[in-house]
C-alpha cells in the first residue's frame, strides 16, 4: 500500500531547513486529505518518477498517485498552499520530461490509473478519463463499437499531453488532429474547483485547452466525438535511393509537389535516416485504392514499394504502435536516451531545401549516431488539418505544408553527448536561415528542452500567444502549472 514518504533525504536538505520545512507541511497536507502518495525508494515511484528522455532526470518533490477528481483538486490545494508547483502526469512520454514539471521540486500527479474510456453508442461520443492512454482509447472505442479519433501512433503516450496539445498522428491528413475532436472536458483549476468546457461553456478555456492545454488546468476528463472506423485500411513503406545530393533535391521538390495536392484519404511522411530512406503511411483504403494514389509519388521519386498490408483499424494501431500491445494502461514502461527539436514549414524554396540537402548529406550523414528525421505531409489542400481556420482553436500552425521531427538518440546506458543537440538543431538552423518569422515554427509535442521559455512560447504559439496569455491569466495567475515552455500569464 502507498504511504506518505519522508523526502528530506531525497532532497539533501537539513530538516530545520527551509525548504525541508516546505516539504514536510506539503506532505502533512496530502496525508490529511487521505492522498496517495508514492513511496520513495518503491518500484511504484520508481515507475511513475522516472521520464521518457533518461537525458533528462527531476526529482519531485512528492508523486501523487490519484485515483479520483478529489485526489487532484486535493492535490492542487496541497501544492498551491505550501509554495509549490502541479504538474499531471498523463502518459509519461514527453520528449522533454514534462509530465515530471521539466525541472525539479514539482507535485507531480500521476493519472494513468483513471483511464476509464465509455462510448455512448446512441450519439457517438466517447468519455475518457484523463489519465487515459492512446492505445487503451482506440482499444476501447473499437471494440466497444468500432468508433475513433484521429490521433498519435505510439500506444503508451497519454491522452492528456498529445491532445491538449494538438495531436498529430497518421490519419490526420485524412480526419484531423486528435484535438479536432474533442468536444468538451472537465479541468480542474489552480483554485482548486472544477469546471466543465466546450464551444458553448467556458468557451475561452476549451479554446487554450485544444493546443496549449497544458498550461491551463489539469483535465479529468474528456468528450470526444468519434468517427465510424473504414472497414479497410492499407499501411504501406516505400524505399527511396536517392545515393547524390542532386537526387535527394530533386526527389525532395517532387514530394513537396505531390504533398500539397495528395488524396485526401492518404496519410503519410519522409523518413529520413543516416543509411536509408523511406515513405511510409495509411491510406484509409484498400490496396487498389492506395496504389493509384501512390502511382505520381513513386514515379517522381523512383521510390518502389517494399511492404504493402491491408487490415482493420486494431491492425494498423498495431503496426504503427510497433507490434505491441495496444491496450496500455498504467504500468506501461518505455524510455530512450535522446534529444529532439521540431519544424513546421510552408513550402520550401529551391534554396531552403538545397540548404536541407546539403546538411543532410554533408555533415549528418557523418554522425555515428541513431538519428532521424520523420518529415510528415501536415497540410496541403485536401488535408483535414487545413479545413478550419487559423484561429479555430489554439493549435498554431495548420497552414504548414510539413511538420519535422528531428531526432537524435544514444543506446541505453550511454550518456547523451554535451554538444550533441548541435546535430539537430543545425538541421532546423539550415533550413530557416533566412525565412520570415512567420513562416516557421515548432511543435510543443516535439519540444526542443534547450529553448528558453520567452522563445518557447513564440515558436510554439506563434500569432496566438498574446491570446493565451490572457486566457492562462484569467485561470492560472499565479502560475501553480508550470513548466519550463508552458505558456505564461499575461
């Protein structure tokens, strides 16, 4: 059973100290509120202390391990009288550590342990808890009446963190981002209250939530409408050999052109590695249908087409999730040693892209390293993330024809080099150099940790900033939920 835990060893702090002082009426506050907490030194704090980035390590300063709404809004009231910082912890997988605060000494509460996901089959709309996890969502929504959202690929990532924050993922060309379907949700405040929003209620709020939620309040749970699944649907990978510079840029522009004007049914991105190439996506679709679709691209680029499956939507959550099991709970485990940074563009110049090229080839392809770049086709003219407006919700960037991720890891046990973030970041440097402000930006999802929090916010928000602000004061003022690049009260 959990029990509250002395942290002054964990500290290193004096118990007449002041920070120590701190700690202990923070936990004596949690233990007469009847809230779980994580012992230290047990395999549960172990397993819901320890980030998905083993680049980056924090210490919280306590681990709650909720099971209710009262769990939170106690939890919420413990840290905010007591001087510290709240941060819900959904899944785990932020790139940057952010479910454990990004820095040290926050109240961490972990909520993958309320994840009950519910359809109502009449009206479609699915209710998830919030600590609930993509895998365990598409799960329940398939087999409780073969409805879904569009969202992220890796099962174990939480709902909390990819929706709230857009949710890109490998049928958003075709139906949106994950955010694109929420319909309403119920926050908890840093005053501790409850509140429920959608369009109609609290309109301000559920607007922040559906891109910049993080900053603004923890989310118990959330209302999705839903879509009825396609009976078929067809994964696909094409390899690309493109062995000179000259052919890499060439087959760069003609994907550039095939990505503005693709099937709106086709879902798919650039995999860029250090010793190979490839398309790869979903076509929600047969075989036939894919193929026909693919015929330009393949001609254009001379990629060929080296696997080519046709399923249902457990089997392609299943392939892309990287043929685990789907349905994870609390308890998942994964971590990598890495850093990543993030791109959104428009299209890209001849020169912007010869710049790309030439990183890519020149210096990138020199690095001993396990490094990536996954270049997804995000908008264009037929994409689903381009039909609302800019300002629809807080999710910046839906006029951006790519959106990059770039990624550079190490093997488990290796420690990630000092100056090993300049390999990426020079990828990101070599394509913007020269580009107006306003078109380019980054993905919150994708966080770069290295940026500091007044360039954070303008990379990740962009024009909606200001906007956010406001909002985040008018819910947030003292800033009981931050991060390190979460947005800040006006």
């Amino acid at each position: 059973m959990r029990r509250i835990a002395p942290l002054f060893a964990l500290l290193g702090a004096a118990t007449s100290s002041p920070v120590s002082a701190r700690s202990a009426a923070l936990l004596d506050c949690l233990a007469a509120a009847e809230v779980p907490v994580d012992e230290v030194g047990s395999p549960e704090y172990k397993l819901d202390a320890t980030g998905f980035n083993l680049a980056l390590r924090y210490t919280p300063a306590a681990v709650v391990a909720a099971t209710t709404v009262k769990h939170i809004q106690d939890a919420v009231t413990c840290a905010r009288e007591n001087g510290f910082r709240a941060t819900p912890k959904c899944g785990g997988h932020s790139y940057a550590n952010f479910g454990l605060g990004g820095e040290d000494g926050h109240v961490v509460i972990e909520m993958s342990r309320m994840n009950k996901v519910v359809l109502d089959k009449e009206t479609g709309i699915v209710t998830a808890e919030g600590g609930t996890r993509l895998g365990h969502f598409a799960w329940e929504a398939y087999n409780q009446g073969k409805r879904a959202i569009s969202h992220g690929t890796c099962p174990g990532v939480g709902a909390g963190g990819h929706v709230l924050h857009g949710g890109f993922g490998m049928s958003s060309h075709t139906r949106g981002l994950a955010s694109d379907w929420l319909v309403g949700a119920t926050v908890v405040l840093a005053n501790s209250t409850m509140v429920r929003c959608s369009e109609t209620e609290n309109p301000d709020l559920f607007w922040a939530l559906r891109g910049a939620g993080g900053s603004m309040g923890i989310v118990t749970e959330f209302r999705f409408r839903t879509f009825e699944v396609p009976e078929k649907v067809t994964w696909f990978i094409a390899a690309v050999q493109w062995p000179t510079e000259e052919r890499a840029l060439a087959g760069l522009k003609a994907a550039q052109e095939f990505a503005d004007t693709m099937p709106a049914e086709l879902n798919m991105r650039l995999f860029i590695a250090r010793r190979f190439v490839n398309f790869e996506g979903l076509y929600h679709g047969g075989r036939e249908g894919l193929q026909a679709a693919l015929a330009p691209l393949l001609k254009a680029t001379g990629a060929n087409l080296a696997l080519v499956k046709t399923g249902d939507w457990v089997d392609q959550a299943r392939h892309f999730g990287g043929m685990t099991n789907i349905d994870q709970q609390h308890g998942h485990e994964d971590h990598d040693t890495f850093f990543s940074t993030s791109l959104y563009t428009k299209a890209l110049s001849d020169e912007q892209l010869r710049a790309f090229v030439g990183y890519w080839f020149q210096h990138a392809k020199a690095s001993p390293r396990d490094w990536h770049v996954q270049m997804d086709f995000h908008g264009g003219k037929t994409s689903a993330v381009s039909k609302p407006a800019s300002d629809h919700t807080a999710y910046a960037y839906r006029d951006a024809l790519f959106m990059f991720l770039l990624y550079d890891r190490v093997d488990h046990g290796v420690a990630y080099p000092a100056d090993g973030h300049l390999l990426m970041d020079n990828f990101v440097g070599n394509i913007t150099q020269g580009m107006d402000r306003d078109d380019w930006g980054m993905y919150i999802n994708y966080p770069n940790h290295r940026l500091g929090q007044e360039e954070a916010q303008q990379n990740y928000w962009g024009r909606h900033l200001p906007r956010l602000q406001a909002i985040k004061k008018a819910v947030d003022p003292e800033d009981l939920f931050h991060f390190p690049q979460g947005v800040l009260p006006a």
